[in-house]
C-alpha cells in the first residue's frame, strides 16, 4: 500500500518550480550548518527541486552513533534515511503525515510556520532516545523549495504544534483540523468509498450522477496525490480526516 512518504514524494516532485535558477535564500547551506554546531544537533537541508540533502552533524551524530560532530553528508536524496531509519516504523508514518498536514497549513497560512514536535530515534547500541524534530519550509515562486530539518536531544514527549517564527503564536495540530482538504461532498464520498460502496450506488444516495461522481473522486486522487482509493482512504485516516 502506497504510504504517506510517497505521498509527500508525488506533492513535492509535481510542483512547478521557476525555470529560472536562483541561489538558496539567506545562504541556507551556511544556516543549516550554523544550527547544527550552535544547537550540537543534526539539521538537515534538502532541495526538493534537486532531489538532493546536506546532512549537517553536531554531537547528536556522536551519541547516536551516526556520524561524529562536524561531519557533513550529501545524499541524493530528499529522504536523510541514516537517521529515519532509526525511527520506529509507526512513529516515522505518524511523523510523515504530519508533514502533510504542515504542507497543508502552510499552504494556508504561509510560509513562516514550523512544525514542532518530539519521536524516538534508537542509537547505535539500540537504545530509545527521544529527538525534537523541527521542520520548515523555504519558497521559490510559488513551490516549497527547501526544507530544513532539525533534530535534537529531548526530555520528554510533547504534543506536536505548528509555531509561528515571526510572532511566536503555537497552535496545537490537534487543534487544527484537516476537512477543509476535502469538501463536504467530497467527503461524504470517500465515506461512502471507505464503506466498499461502488460509484452507482453514491449516485443514486446522493442523487447526482455518475460522472459527477466520477469527478469527485478524481478530485480527491488529486488532493491526495494517491494513485487509486484505498490510498486515498488510508491517508485520510491518518489524517484523522476518516
């Protein structure tokens, strides 16, 4: 089954990004390293366009037995697996669905969100650790270009919030809802799609036609970027939205 890592892939890999090349706003490479040694964390930069990561390591790569501080690696790849793959499968999906919905917020809101929150990473011995990961997005036009990640040490698991960096305002994401992704016909569809229902029977409860239907569940493929309904229907779950 499709996961919400490759929904996240299809989101960010299908945005139109200005044919126009233009440096990285505010020197990010320069940023992101100055957090990791600044913080003694790991801040990760990746280029979405490029499909392309810097890996900045501070004494967080020491005692999770990864890298050793100062040390700097390139992946091809938007994904930092050396350290996602420290990461418990449940809790890495609910990380990831919580970056759709920060691209979901952000899309709403702007670009001066943060989200915020606390997952566990094992380190080299297999032992639980618990890591604040921050993530923020950085625009080129109109498109998410950059996203900066960064992980450090924590004491305890917090709930996870979106914060404003510019007035300091912190919402809760429980607090913030996901229906507005769907709506209220669209909803009512994929409940309907959920329950096993075929596309003649939602139109005849529904009293609209076929390809009325039919246009409402290419509408939902499509703010999903799932490929067919019961990816649709398992990443509405796990937003919370089913």
């Amino acid at each position: 089954m499709p996961s919400a890592r490759e929904h996240l892939d299809s989101t960010f890999f299908s945005q139109a990004f200005p044919r126009e090349e233009s440096s990285s706003p505010l020197h990010l490479e320069t940023v992101a390293a100055a957090y990791a040694f600044a913080e003694q964390g790991i801040a990760v930069l990746s280029d979405l366009r490029e499909k392309r990561s810097l890996i900045f390591y501070g004494s967080l790569g020491d005692t999770l037995g990864i890298a050793p501080s100062g040390a700097v690696h390139e992946v091809d790849s938007i994904w930092e697996e050396e350290l996602l793959s420290r990461i418990p499968e449940k809790d890495l999906e609910g990380k990831q669905l919580l970056e759709i919905r920060l691209v979901d917020f952000v899309g709403r809101n702007g670009m001066g969100w943060m989200l915020d929150g606390v997952l566990p990473m094992e380190d080299s011995k297999g032992e639980s650790r618990l890591v604040r990961h921050r993530i923020r997005y950085f625009p080129e036009g109109n498109s998410i270009r950059y996203a900066l990640c960064l992980y450090n040490p924590a004491e305890m698991v917090v709930e996870a919030v979106f914060e404003d960096l510019l007035s300091g305002k912190r919402v809760p994401v429980g607090n913030v809802g996901t229906k507005g992704i769907l709506s209220e016909r669209e909803l009512e569809v994929l409940r309907m799609i959920d329950n096993g229902s075929s596309s003649k029977v939602i139109a005849s409860s529904l009293g609209i036609s076929i390809h009325t239907v039919s246009r409402h569940r290419q509408n939902i493929l499509s703010k999903f970027r799932a490929g067919n309904s019961a990816q649709a229907c398992k990443i509405a779950k796990g937003l919370g939205i089913l």
